[in-house]
C-alpha cells in the first residue's frame, strides 16, 4: 500500500516591519524677511506669572487711584484753622501727659543727635508707606484677591472717616505745635515732596495717623498671604518701624498712632463681618476655580 508522505507545515509569513521615513531637516527662523518663527504654544509661563488675573489690575487701580486722589484733594482742601490745629494740638498733650505717654521728646533725642537715625527715621517714613503699600496690594490683587478686597475695603473706609476728622477737628503735629521737635523730614530729606506735593499735604490732618494705621493693615495682609516666614516679619516689622518713624520726626503724636490703628482694626472688621462687600470678589474666586495645571511640550492636552 502507497502512503503519501506529510506534508510539512506552512511556514507563517512574518510581518515586515514598517519603515518610516527619515525626519526632515528642522527649518532654519526665516530671518531673511524679518520674520521671527512662530512661538511655541507649550512653553511654559515663569511661575510668578502663572495663573495671574491681570484684568483686574486696570480696574483696581482706577478704584484705588481714584480713592487715593479724592483722598488728597479733600484732605488738601479741608486744612483747618492754624489757631484752632494748635489749641487742638496742645489739648492733646495735655492728654498724653495724664496718660504718661508723653514721650515725644525722648523718642526724638538720640534721633536727633544722630545723622545716621536721621537718615533711617526720614527713609521709613517716607519710602515705608506708599511704595509699599502700592507693591503689596499689586500682589494681592494677582495673588490674593480674598486678602485684597478686605484690605482695599478697609483702606477706603478707614480714609473716609479719616477725611471727617481732618475737616472737623484739625490737629497740628508736634513738629509745628511749639514743643521743640525738630522737623527731621523737611530739615533734611526732599523725597518727600516728590511723592507728595505740598498742594496735596494738609499741615493739620495729624490725627488719625493713617501712616501707622494703614501700614498696620498692609503688614497684617502681609502675615495672612506670605508663606514665606522671612515674608511675614517685614509684615509684622512694619507697622513698628512706621510707628517709631512717625514719633520720631515729629510727625505725630503717640495718641495719634494709637487712635490711626484703632480706626483701621475697627474699619477692618466691619468690612470682615459685612459679607457684600467682600463677597463679591470671593465668589469669583470660587467660580474661576484653582488655575489649570501647567501642560509641557512632552505631555500636550
């Protein structure tokens, strides 16, 4: 009997492998004709800018640049009575003596036979204020808006009730008010001039200091948003400094320090405990959510 042989297996085709085809030549910037390459949509941002709301900032400046000018026009235009400042003024100490606080004088000494404390005192008080006030509520506004709103609200409401005073009961600071202070500021610094003119200075609006009073609300927005600890003790340094600064050129009295920092406290927490005018820049916090997370070229959306 004839057997066929087995047949052996068919072999399995093997796959080819896909060949793909060299990369071309990355194209040199056409800079023949001016024209830069395009930019890389997945480069990232520096990490201080991202997830920044600069639309804000043109707003908030005009709430806050326009409260500041009314400020100062106002207070310019509502100096008052130089016989009635001076009586004020003098009703004062004779408070602060009962008190025994009256400690103007002996602030002033070693400021006074020192150039170098001079020096110091004049720069707190003059590049201790608004340069830094300006700076800080710039970084709040992007970084935290919660913490800004609060303190502009306070600001505001504290600077109006400021103007009442002002207008009311004018009080000449120690420096003009016959008590033998010297005027360190304008004796021997110009600074001050330049970043306020004398025709938005009122020489009567001694009481409140709003120096020490808004310089406390910006050190203490700065103790709440800093994470940073070295961040925190300039916040919690400044309004000292300022009150020093403040004794010490013959600005103010000690009960004007303690009255400016009464009023902002007070003007800070009824805007804390008035939900409507800190909620609205709250909620739109919450609805624009936290910022995306930032993509990079190797894992694209």
């Amino acid at each position: 009997m004839r057997t066929t042989p087995a047949r052996p297996p068919a072999e399995r085709a093997l796959p080819m492998a896909r060949v793909h085809p060299p990369p071309l030549p990355a194209r040199p910037p056409d800079t023949e004709h001016g024209r830069a390459p395009a930019p890389d949509r997945h480069r990232r941002q520096p990490a201080w800018l991202a997830g920044r709301d600069w639309r804000a900032v043109p707003r908030e400046l005009a709430v806050v640049g326009g409260g500041a000018v009314v400020y100062f026009g106002v207070r310019g235009l509502t100096e008052g009575n130089v016989a009635a400042a001076n009586r004020n003024a003098g009703r004062l100490f004779e408070v602060e003596e009962a008190l025994g606080i009256d400690v103007e004088k002996t602030v002033q000494e070693p400021v006074a036979r020192s150039d170098t404390f001079t020096a110091v005192v004049n720069w707190i008080y003059i590049w201790g204020h608004w340069p830094v006030i300006i700076a800080t509520l710039l970084w709040l506004v992007l970084s935290h808006p919660a913490v800004y709103a609060r303190t502009r609200n306070a600001m505001l409401l504290s600077g109006a009730v400021g103007m009442v005073v002002f207008a009311l009961w004018p009080v000449a600071p120690p420096r003009l008010a016959d008590l033998g202070l010297v005027d360190t500021v304008t004796e021997y610094s110009r600074s001050y001039r330049v970043l306020q003119p004398p025709a938005f200075t009122n020489q009567y609006a001694a009481m409140p200091s709003l120096h020490v009073g808004w310089d406390l609300l910006i050190g203490l927005a700065i103790v709440v948003a800093a994470s940073r600890l070295w961040v925190r003790a300039i916040g919690v340094l400044l309004p000292m400094l300022m009150g020093w600064a403040v004794v010490a050129t013959a600005n103010h009295f000690v009960l004007d320090a303690l009255v400016g920092v009464l009023l902002v406290l007070v003007s800070l927490w009824v805007v804390t405990r008035r939900p409507g005018l800190t909620s609205r820049r709250r909620r739109r916090a919450t609805r624009a959510g936290p910022p995306h997370p930032r993509t990079s070229p190797e894992a694209p959306p």
